[in-house]
C-alpha cells in the first residue's frame, strides 16, 4: 500500500469517523451539506497526522470565513493564531507561533548584534593601527651589547 505522502492527506478511516462525530455529512457550523470540505482545525497540525480530532467538516462558505484561524481553547470561538486570548471569553491561548516565525524574527537581531560588535573591533583595531602610525618613534638606542667587553 503506497502511504500518503502529503500531510493534508486524510484517510478514509478518519473521514468516517469525523463523519460518525458529527452526526452526518454537513458543515459543522452552519449545517450546509453543499460544497463541503474537510479542514484542519488547527492548520499548525499540518506537520503532523491527520487525526479525527483535528478534521471537522465545514461547508467552503465557512471555510472561507475561517482561514487560517484556530478555535479558543475554552469556547471554541475563532481566533487568529497569534492571539494571546479568547476576545469571547477572555481564556488564555497557548502559543501558536511556529518555530519559522520565531527564527525570522531572533536571526536578524542576533545578525546586526554581530554585525555592530564587529564594526566595534574594527573601528579599534582601525584608530590603535593609525594612532600607531602618526607617533614619531624616537631613534632606536641600540642596546645589543657586544659581548666582547
Ligand atoms: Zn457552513
Ligand atoms: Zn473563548
């Protein structure tokens, strides 16, 4: 059996039971049983397997409506992903950010805090090296003693 390799794919088994869940094949908000789709509750899941508890069926009227939102934890009301809390019932969400969102925003810091100590040394080295250069050196004494005394 040739395994699904996309990781929107949903197998047969949890369609039935998504299906069986819901008490019948219509859209879970508005109960429409025209155009329906099947949507991943939490899109950031899409990593993962396409399990019953995060499939539901929606009509594409109301999956429209929801994009790319994710339902409070508490009251099951759509939020945007980055929400810190329910706007319905105030329930603190637990973070959502994926790992790419929290990379673009440390590597450039991170990348001009290098960049700014590096302009730092260079400017040093840079001012020590002139610095060097302008100072009159005074003639060199020899001190080399002969060691014929
Ligand atoms: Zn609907
Ligand atoms: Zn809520």
């Amino acid at each position: 059996m040739a395994k699904a390799k996309s990781s929107r794919y949903i197998s047969t088994k949890v369609k039935a039971e998504v299906i069986a869940r819901n008490g019948g094949d219509f859209c879970c908000v508005c109960g429409s049983t025209i155009h329906l789709e099947w949507d991943h509750i939490d899109p950031h899941s899409y990593g993962g397997d396409a399990t019953a508890e995060n499939i539901q069926r929606l009509c594409r009227r109301c999956n429209l409506k929801k994009r790319h939102k994710v339902p409070c934890v508490r009251c099951g009301d759509l939020l945007l992903p980055s929400a810190s809390h329910c706007l319905t019932c105030n329930a603190r969400q637990p973070a959502r950010r994926s790992n790419r969102d929290a990379q673009g925003w440390s590597f450039p810091r991170r990348l001009i805090g290098i960049l700014l100590l590096l302009w730092i040394v260079a400017y040093l080295l840079g001012h020590c090296g002139q610095a060097n250069r302008n100072r009159t050196l005074p003639p060199r004494v020899q001190t080399t003693t002969n060691s014929n005394d």
